[in-house]
C-alpha cells in the first residue's frame, strides 16, 4: 500500500508506535514506562482525575490503568483520594516524587522528539501539531474505553 493509499489514521498509529518505542526505550534510564509517563503528564495537567479518566486519556482499558497506575502509587508517584462527592470513585493525584520524576523525563522525551523532527521546517512541524491537535479536539467526545490497536 502506497502512503497516497494509505488512511491517515493507519499513518498516525504506524508513526505513533514506531515513536512510542524509540520514547519506550529512552524512558528506560528514568524508570517509567510510555504509559506511566504519559499518566504523570496528565496528572500534572489535571489533578485529580479517575482511573477511567486516565484509561481513555491513554486509550487502554480501565483494568490496564488501574493496574499501572497501582505501580505508580506502590513506587511513591501517585497517591488516590476518596472523591469527595463520590463514595464510589477515586481521585489520582502526583505526589512529589511523582512531579519530580515526570520533571527530570520530560527532557528525555523532548531530546527524542527534537532528534526525530529534525529535517522538519516550522511551518512543517506547525501545520502537524494543528491537524493533531484539531483530530483530537474532534474525538475527545469519545467517552468509552479505547482497546489499544
């Protein structure tokens, strides 16, 4: 199948995965796995968020999340708070361990994607990260879990 051929979600799950093994393989040094990676990130940029929160956020199934995120509390990363209007539900919060760790990955993470773009122009990078962050605004209606591809 040419790349003309090709529909751009297969381009964007090929590329996402041939990504996320060169990001797998440089989070190695810092202890985390893409997914525990991608959890702290997203604990950052919103405190407090379930465990089927995090499940969609990372297209994995809630069992998945909730044993990742298990790791991460075990390791000191995370902590879970009983919801406060919620008996049934739990909230996933970073701990200072956790902050710190996501702080001294995130370079690594863009040292990797700084070495992957290079050739790219500005405008390259700009038009790609706009189509992507338009596709993801068009799909974050998506309220079931997503098996992972």
């Amino acid at each position: 199948m040419s790349t003309e051929d090709a529909c751009s979600t297969f381009l964007v799950r090929h590329a996402w995965l041939s990504l996320r093994g060169v990001v797998a393989e440089a989070l190695v040094e810092h202890d985390l796995s893409v997914a525990q990676f991608a959890s702290l990130l997203l604990l950052r940029e919103s405190p407090g968020m379930s465990v089927a929160d995090v499940a969609r956020k990372v297209s994995t199934a809630r069992q998945s999340a909730n044993e990742m995120l298990g790791g991460l509390e075990r390791a000191g990363l995370v902590e879970r708070r009983q919801h406060p209007t919620d008996r049934r539900s739990q909230q996933i919060f970073l701990t200072g361990a956790g902050l710190e760790r996501l702080e001294a990955a995130l370079p690594t993470v863009r040292a990797v994607e700084a070495r992957l773009a290079a050739g790219f122009s500005e405008s390259d990078l700009a038009a790609v990260s706009a189509w992507l962050h338009r596709m993801a605004a068009a799909s974050s209606g998506v309220k079931e879990e997503i098996p992972t591809l």
